[in-house]
C-alpha cells in the first residue's frame, strides 16, 4: 500500500508480466475520482499536478487467497510551468501497448509511452520520454535507436544479461546508465536461470529539465518555499480525502 500526498510529479507504474504467467492485481483511488484496477502488463499513469491524495493496494481478495504480484513504480518529474496542473489519471491496458518484434523474433518490445523508431505509445507525456518493457530471449541482442538528446537507463526485471558495445554485465535488480549517443544495446546472456527464462528490461530515457529540484518525503518542488508551501496544503487537507475502496481507507487496507 502506498498513501501519497502532495506529489507533483508523473508517476507511472505497471503490472509486469513476468516470464511464462505469473498473475498480479491492483487497485488504485485517488482524491480526484482517478483510479481502477490493473493486472498482468497494465499501465497505471498518475499526474500529480497541483496535489491530490492516492492509495494503492492488492484487492481484499488477492490478500485473502494469496498470491504473487510483481511490479515497478517510476516517478517523473514535472517541469515548473506543469507542476500545478489539474490531476490527472491514465488507464493503459496491456493490449493497447504498442508491440515490437526484433527481426529474428528474439526480442518483443511493448512501448509504453513516448516513440521509439517511429512507433508511438500510449502514455502522454509532459516532456519527450521514452519507456519501453522488452523481453530478451536468451542470446538475443537488440540495439535500439534513441534519440541523442536523451538520457537512458535500463533496469533488469528479470534475468542477466549485458548493455553496451562492450557487454557490460547486468542481472536482476540492476540498473545502467548509459553515456552519450543514438542507439542503446541490450544483450540477454545465453544460460539464464530456471526461474526466469528469459531477460525482462524496462528502457527509459527522455530530455532532461535542467530545473532545480527539492524534495522531502513524497513532496517534489524547484524551491524551498514552494515545498513549505505543499506541506502546508497537504496539513489543511486541501488535497482532498481518498473515498474508501475495496477495503481500503486512508489510513490503509481494513480488516
């Protein structure tokens, strides 16, 4: 469960498939009517803006049975003009991706938002960004064109592998920076481990802001005073209140 407050940023998350069908469910209510639920490679996409209140959860149903649920939670930060925009809330559902295939079929590319060789995805954006879920077979190799005013990183879901032309190594859990150019490579090493079968990345990049940033908690502002000012807010409950679903209230999941 994630209670947020005054958050002004993008926040994205989505439920990953994981090699062969691992099955995951969330709910998500915010102060400002957004919300619904996600399951195996949907998109959740929040726009803070000027603040509201979120919360996030597994269903009652999902606590009471049991189960595995695997996902990834990126925040986004705004650019100053945005940063007190209405909220909004995106629902992407996983067929709505834009799916890629590598010419020998050993890699499938889902772009999730932004564009990559031409191909659009979903997700809106508030500055140019890229995000694209890729899963490598083992010994498949991808080198994708990304634009050279963007910065890029990959982050292993699932599986080892290695980026760059000089194949530095990369496993689960790890995240690489890449310099300066206009292609990133991805190359899912030959024997993966038995539980996960195949490389499982998520490839971000977009423009930097190259605005002055302040954070404290799940706050996000350019000045020192503009973060007083959201505590403030937060404090005074204009944010909102979260109404009650599935269990869960402000305050967490009920009993």
């Amino acid at each position: 469960m994630v209670l947020g407050s005054k958050k002004f940023n993008a926040q994205l998350k989505w439920v990953v498939r994981r090699p062969r069908r691992i099955d995951g469910v969330f709910d998500h209510q915010d102060s400002h009517g957004g919300g619904g639920t996600i399951t195996n490679g949907d998109t959740q996409w929040m726009t803070a803006g000027s603040g509201l209140l979120h919360i996030e959860a597994p269903p009652e149903s999902l606590v009471m049975s049991g189960g595995l649920f695997h996902g990834l939670q990126l925040w986004v930060n705004l650019p100053a003009k945005d940063k007190m925009m209405a909220p909004r809330y995106q629902d992407i559902r996983s067929g709505s991706v834009q799916l890629l295939t590598s010419p020998d079929g050993g890699a499938l590319l889902r772009v999730i938002a932004g564009e990559l060789d031409g191909h659009e995805g979903p997700g809106i954006t508030h500055t140019p960004i890229t995000m694209v879920h890729a899963t490598l077979a083992p010994g498949a190799e991808i080198t994708l064109p990304w634009r050279e005013e963007f910065n890029g990183l990959a982050y292993v879901m699932a599986g080892r592998g290695s980026v760059g032309a000089e194949r530095r190594p990369i496993r689960l859990g790890q995240t690489a920076v890449f310099g300066a150019g206009s292609s990133l490579t991805v190359r899912a090493d030959e024997k993966q481990d038995s539980h996960t079968p195949d490389l499982e990345v998520v490839l971000l990049g977009g423009r930097p802001i190259r605005e002055p940033m302040v954070h404290y908690g799940p706050f996000v502002m350019n000045t020192r005073d503009e973060l007083q000012q959201a505590f403030e807010d937060f404090q005074k409950g204009r944010l909102g209140s979260v109404p009650a679903v599935h269990g869960m209230s402000a305050a967490g999941p009920q009993d």
